[in-house]
C-alpha cells in the first residue's frame, strides 16, 4: 500500500508549508490588539468567511472517512451533509447571527453570560475547550494515519510536525491567518480532489457507468429508513431528530469554530451571509468526498478487500503520477490544517476572553491579553498533540466524533433556542440543562457500552444519546425556569426576538432569497437521491 513520493512531490508539500507560514509572518505586524489577534478585526468581506466557514470543518479525517462511507454504504451518507449539516447552517445565517453579530459578542459562550448567568457561561466555557481539544486531536491523529498507511511515515513525528507548522502561523497571524490560509487550503483541496472524480467517471463511462456498477443499496438516500432496513441500521427518527435536528442545529449555530469565521465578518449582512454562502459550497462537498468511496468500490473492490477507509488512498495511489500525488498530498495535509486551525484559534479565543479575563483577571491592559491569546495558542497545541494520543484509542474515529458531539454538543440546541425566543427562560436553567442534558448524554453511552441498551451500530447509538441529551436539557430548562422567580429587570436587548436590533434588518428579504433558495436546491437533492 506504500506509495514513493518523489522530488517534484516533495517540493509542493514543501512550497505549500513555506506559503502557510508566510502568511503568518507578514499578518504579525497588523497584530496589534487582542481583538486583531483573536477576533480578526471583524473586517474581513463574506465570500472569504463563506469559504473559511466551510473549509474550518473539512478535514482529512472527512475526506477518508467519507470516502470509507461511500464505498460501505453509498448514497445514505449524504446524510450527513444533507441533513447533518446544510439544515443548521440556513438556521445560523437567517437567525441566529443575527443575535451573535449585533449583542457584540466575542465568543458563543459570552452570551450565556449576557443572557442567562455567569456560572452557565462558565461551564459552557470549560466544556467548549475540553470538546476543542478533543477534536483537535483527531485531526492531528487522522493525518498521522493516512501517511503511516500510504508512505510509512513515522506517525510520531507526522503529528509534530504537522502541529508545528499550525503552531507557527496561528501564534504569529492568529485569526486572521487562520482565516486566509483556510480559503487557499480550500481551494488546494478541491483542486487536488476533483482529478479523482473526473478520473474515475471518466473510466466508469460516466455518471450513468457509476449508477449502473454500484450495488443497488448504494442508490438511495432514504429507502428504508422508516424501519431501519438499511446497511446501517438507521431509523428515520434517529436520522431526522437526533442528526437532523439535534446534532446538526447543536454543532453548527453554537459550535464556535464555524460560527467564529461569521463573527469575523465586516458587518452584519456579511456575517449573516456567512454560513449561506458555506452552505452552498457544502452542497455541492459529497460528490468530492462521497463518490470516490462508489468509484472505489467499482474498481478496486479486490485491492480494497473490505477494507473501506484505504478507498480514498487507493485512488490517489493509481490515478495520481508524480505531481499530482503531491498535490494530492498536499490536499490531505491543507483539509487537515484547515480543521486544526480552526479548533486553536477558537481555544485561544475562549480562554482568552471567557476564562482569563472573565474570571481571572478582567482589569489588565488590551496587550497583556493578547499576550495571553499568543500564549493559549502554544498551550492548545500542546493539548491537541495530547489528545491525538487519546483518539488513537478508539478504532472507529468517526463514531469517536459523533459520540463526543451527542454529550457536549446536544444540549446547546435547546439551551440557544430557549434562550433566543423564549424571554422566561431563567438564568440558572441553561446551567442546570447544560449539566443534567450533558450528564444524560454521558448515562446513555455507559449504559449502550455495558449493553443494557441495544442499538443496530454505534452511530445510532450517538444519534439516540443526541436526543435524550437535548431532550433532558429543554424539560430541564422549562422546569427551572418555571420554579426560579422571572427576572424582570434584566436587561435582554439584543439578545432576544423580542427585543432585537432594530437597527438591522432582521427579515433582509436577500438573506431569505438565500436561505430559500438554498432549501429548495436541498430538497432538489433529497429528491434526486431519495
């Protein structure tokens, strides 16, 4: 399975590191306040947080994962996009950057400090950084993988020098950096992608060669879901509810490392245009990420020999000469470094604001935190390289995900929701459904590890602990809210639908054009794959 990379290949990984810390550089000098540092200035236009957006969550993890899931299942892992993704994204651009941009707010858990208490934002803080630093380490740990599979490198030192090269340019450039390098890391990755799909359906006879060579089962997005006869033993209720609903809304309108390229946006219709634009990009993802896996699978399934997660490998290793396995490899390394990024800058941001001047020391000078960010930065890395070591542990790394999002993420769905459009919601019930609805989480994978609960594979598993762990967050919520006495003299402008900025168009009829035009593309596709 090795593959030799030569000289020419070495020297567009090389040009492409050297380029990623340039960038670095020449951004330090403009780094002259914490709010440059970890908040970008808030000047960048939206087709570049668009792209940033999307680009901060794909990853090499996703490009093989997805890939493995093509290949094994086909069509029915569109869902993760189609459902698990593009739904919250049209959520967060027309709603709910409308309170995040306009209340002014430097991170998602500073405002569970304006709209409900100090101690819900100080656990959403500390669960938001422990949840980055895990993930993060994944990203370090799948890169490891994919080049000890394909050239045999030592995946010690593939780790450290792959976080060394994040380290330089988010400690000298920070957001911003990070931003840029995250267009031109996506741009790197499509480009190194789309030979494969235009290779391989060129040889299968096209798009009509493919569907007649694949499987059956690999056809269709949502036959058999109603009653789990599928390759993945998926219901509609887990499917529509606890990834359509719960998951999805949870991690991308509260997950800060997304929602974080919006809040850097240079005003308000440009933020909100943000997530829209990503989503556009997003719709379009599977057929760079999913159809390599059905494109394997017709023809290599004797090479791949059930072993699904050397799909996307295979391929570049026999459609790709020199050259063009080195921008290949190049993809691999820039979708990695776009989700490693992404996951520090967003630990650097909250420690910054939400931990250590918050509740350590708020009365400091603007350059003593931006010290502080430069040093979170080293000290987030430290803990990815870490928690590479923890993901390593788990075998399957895409359930490792899933199952991590169903405990810390689940909850904030109902949290943000309440909190947005519900003006009762009381100060300790977000604490309280925070606590309890990530306890519930916790509770149901111990008890689906012990086997006292039994599911079909263990993404319906995640999918079940997503729903009861938002489920028991919102009932929570409702009952604190209820028994604790109603605050009336607290302020809620902005933060709230009924006292929102009305000095913004809060129903922009071209941000619904959009979010409109986006949903009946979305439906298009369900259609068309169903």
């Amino acid at each position: 399975m090795f593959v030799t990379l030569a000289p020419i290949d070495y020297l567009i990984l090389l040009v492409f590191v050297g380029f990623m810390v340039v960038i670095g550089v020449l951004l330090k000098k403009s780094m002259n306040q914490s709010s440059d540092f970890l908040l970008a200035g808030r000047m960048i236009p939206s087709w570049i947080t668009g792209i940033a957006f999307i680009s901060a969550n794909i990853s090499a993890l996703e490009l093989l994962g997805m890939s493995a899931s093509g290949a094994e299942y086909g069509f029915l892992t569109f869902h993760f996009y189609y459902l698990g993704a593009i739904p919250g994204m049209i959520f967060l651009g027309i709603f709910m950057m409308t309170f995040y941009y306009s209340s002014k707010i430097r991170s998602v858990p500073e405002y569970l400090r304006y709209r409900f208490n100090r101690p819900a934002h100080l656990l959403n803080s500390l669960i938001t950084l422990l949840s980055l630093a895990l993930g993060s380490g994944i990203y370090l740990y799948s890169l490891s993988l994919v080049f000890e599979t394909m050239f045999g490198w030592n995946p010690h030192l593939s780790i450290l020098f792959s976080a060394g090269i994040v380290l330089i340019y988010t400690y000298f450039g920070g957001l911003s950096s990070s931003i840029y390098t995250e267009v031109m890391q996506f741009f790197l990755t499509v480009l190194g992608l789309c030979p494969i799909v235009i290779i391989g359906l060129t040889r299968l006879g096209g798009w009509d060669g493919l569907m007649q060579k694949i499987p059956n089962s690999h056809k269709h997005m949502w036959l058999g879901l109603v009653n789990g006869q599928n390759e993945l033993g998926w219901d509609l209720l887990s499917v529509t509810v606890g990834l359509g609903f719960v998951l999805s809304f949870s991690y991308w309108t509260c997950g800060f490392t997304e929602v974080q390229r919006a809040m850097a946006a240079k005003d308000f219709r440009a933020a909100r245009r943000t997530p829209l634009i990503g989503a556009v990009f997003k719709l379009f993802l599977p057929f760079l990420t999913v159809i390599p896996g059905l494109i394997a699978l017709t023809e290599f399934s004797n090479e791949m020999n059930g072993e699904y997660n050397k799909s996307f490998l295979i391929l570049l290793k026999n459609f790709y000469p020199s050259g063009m396995l080195g921008l290949g490899t190049t993809a691999l390394l820039a979708a990695f470094m776009a989700g490693m990024s992404s996951s520090i800058t967003a630990m650097n941001t909250i420690f910054t604001y939400d931990i250590y001047q918050t509740y350590i020391n708020k009365d400091k000078k603007d350059e003593d935190y931006l010290k502080i960010g430069k040093r979170s930065t080293m000290f987030a890395i430290f803990f990815a390289i870490f928690a590479s070591y923890i993901a390593m542990q788990f075998e399957n790394i895409m359930n490792y995900i899933q199952l991590l999002f169903s405990f810390f993420s689940a909850p904030l769905i109902s949290i943000f929701l309440l909190g947005m459009f519900w003006r009762r919601a009381s100060g300790w019930s977000a604490f309280y459904g925070m606590l309890l609805g990530t306890g519930t989480g916790l509770v149901h994978f111990l008890l689906y590890s012990l086997e006292v609960l039994y599911y079909k594979s263990d993404m319906v598993s995640n999918f079940y602990g997503a729903i009861y762990s938002g489920l028991v967050c919102f009932l929570v919520m409702l009952i604190v809210s209820y028994i604790e006495k109603e605050d009336t003299t607290k302020d809620l402008t902005g933060l709230i639908y009924s006292k929102r900025d009305k000095s913004n168009d809060f129903w922009d009829p071209r941000i619904l054009a959009w979010g409109v035009g986006l949903i009946v593309l979305l439906a298009g596709f369900n259609i068309y794959f169903a």
